[in-house]
C-alpha cells in the first residue's frame, strides 16, 4: 500500500492515500509512508478522521474520563503478556486476527482463542461477561454486538471476524487511594493555593 502511494507521489504529485476510521490508529502503511517520504523529501500531511474507537465509545456509552481506557492489539498483548488492569475499561483491537500478521478472511477455529482466554484468566473471572462489537452507522449494516463470559470465547471462534473489537468492562471502580487529595478538590481555599488569581 505504501509503496503504491509513494510511486503515486513520484509520478503524478500530488496523491491522497485514505483509510477507513483515523489514519493514525491501529494502521501500519501510514508509518511506512513517513519512513519512506522522509528518504526521498516528500511532504506528507495528514488529517484526523473519525476512528471505529469513537464509534466503540458512542455504542457503549462511555466517557474515558470516568474510569480511564486501556486498549490493545490482541496478538500484541499477548506476545508482550501486557499487564492489564481490571479496574479500567478495556478495548480489544484486532480480536479476529488474533496470533497472525498473515491477512486471512478464513473463519478461526477455536484453538485460536486457547491462549487468549489462558492470558485472560490471569485478570477476570472465567464468567466475567465481555461484549465483542462491529459498529456501524449505517442502517444498510446494523451492528453486531455479541455478549458472553470471557472464559467461553473460544466458542464464538467462528464469529469473530476481522472488523470487530472486544471490549472487557471493568471488574469493580477503583477506590480513592488519595483520601487528602480527594477531599481538597472542592476547596477554594487549595484552588487559590495552587493558582495565581482566582
Ligand atoms: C486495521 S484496524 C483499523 C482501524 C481504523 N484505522 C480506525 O481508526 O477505526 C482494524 C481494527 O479496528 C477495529 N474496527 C474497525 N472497524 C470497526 C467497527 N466497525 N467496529 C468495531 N471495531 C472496528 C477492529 O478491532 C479491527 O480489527
């Protein structure tokens, strides 16, 4: 993809490559496209779009402010055993392409999920009830939201394609650990302590 939209730049300037969702997130042709137009000088601009991340927050109405957001790659974190913390909502890119880089369309089988739900158990309760999503605003393609306990995820093998993400809600919110921070936060007298004019 890359080396089209650079053979694209050096014969008829100038080119838009676009992607689906924000260029930037989860996509690798756009780091090589800097790579490679860094080495030959050539001017690279690209805009924000909207990702399937900020469709994922519309479909299950939540505000990463609240208790935070962790999201990965599904084959990365288990390759780097990322530690994950079950107090904080969790997004699953890539969930259907788990433990390859090779792009397939072919149906899993369920040994692909073994590892995954091993990894997973070491965080969350086998019955711990996680949804898998493809969002959509289309009504031509309504979404598919598929809920179940995580330690049964290799059942739905055949149903996770390579559109969809899983998301793992948080086990419990986490409590105030900083009791004497928590309490100066409605303080005007600690508000003009830490500004200059309030
Ligand atoms: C290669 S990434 C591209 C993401 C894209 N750049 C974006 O910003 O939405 C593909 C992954 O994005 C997520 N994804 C893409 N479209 C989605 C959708 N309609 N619903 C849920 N997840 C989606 C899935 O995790 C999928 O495996």
């Amino acid at each position: 993809m890359a080396a089209s939209v650079i053979d694209g730049a050096l014969g008829h300037p100038p080119v838009v490559f676009a992607l689906y969702g924000h260029p930037l997130v989860f996509a690798y042709p756009p780091f090589q496209l800097y790579q490679a137009a860094m080495a030959l000088k050539l001017q690279v601009k690209t805009l924000p779009g909207i990702s399937a991340f900020d469709s994922l927050l519309v479909q299950l109405r939540i505000d990463p402010s609240v208790q935070g957001i962790q999201m990965y790659e599904a084959t990365d974190l288990l390759v780097r055993r990322r530690p994950l913390q079950p107090d904080v909502p969790c997004f699953v890119w890539q969930i259907g392409s788990l433990e390859t880089v090779i792009f397939s369309k072919a149906k899993s089988k369920p040994e692909r999920f073994h590892r995954f739900r091993n990894y997973i158990l070491n965080f969350y309760p086998s019955n711990h009830e996680v949804i898998v999503l493809h969002v959509s605003d289309s009504r031509a393609h309504p979404p598919q939201v598929i809920a179940f306990p995580i330690g049964e995820i290799a059942a739905y093998a055949e149903d996770l394609h390579q559109g969809m993400t899983l998301y793992i809600p948080p086990l419990a919110p986490r409590g105030v650990q900083d009791q004497e921070l928590a309490d100066k936060l409605t303080s005007l007298q600690h508000l003009k302590m830490i500004s200059f004019h309030v």
